[in-house]
C-alpha cells in the first residue's frame, strides 16, 4: 500500500463497529476539526481492533477492497476526489 498510503477512517457516523479492508490504517475519530490524534492501527494476524481514543472497534473483513470500509462514509481522505 505505499503507493497509494495507508487508508484513513472516521467515526463521524457513531457506529459501534466499521468493517475495513485493510489490516494497516489511521483511526481519526471524527473528521477534522473535531478529530483525535491519529493512531496507527495494525491487526496483523487478528481481525478486529479497537481504537484507544474513541473505542470504535474495526473489523478486517476481506471481502471489502482495500482502503475500503462498511458504512461507506466512514473512510476519510484528507484531499478532495479529483
């Protein structure tokens, strides 16, 4: 993934859980201005994670395209689509 970055995802939404299709990524909490500090999230070899600042629990679900996520709107991108 370095050619394209490591995904970055939000909770604006206020789920419990956000299914994502990478095992590398960012959890910001909400989106800026109100977001967290940024952490680094690596499941490995596990399927799920929780985020320390905001406790959103992420789930890798491989059936999702990487940089992808379930709610939809829960992927950010710092930039506006070209």
């Amino acid at each position: 993934m370095a050619d394209t970055g490591i995904p970055h995802f939000c909770n604006d939404l206020g789920v419990s859980v956000i299914e994502v299709g990478a095992r590398e990524f960012m959890c910001i909490g909400a989106k800026p201005p109100f977001d967290h500090p940024h952490i680094f999230i690596d499941l490995g070899s596990d399927t799920e994670a929780v985020c320390s600042y905001c406790s959103t629990l992420y789930r890798y679900n491989p059936a999702l395209k990487a940089g992808t996520a379930k709610p939809e709107g829960c992927v950010w991108a710092d930039k506006p689509a070209a």
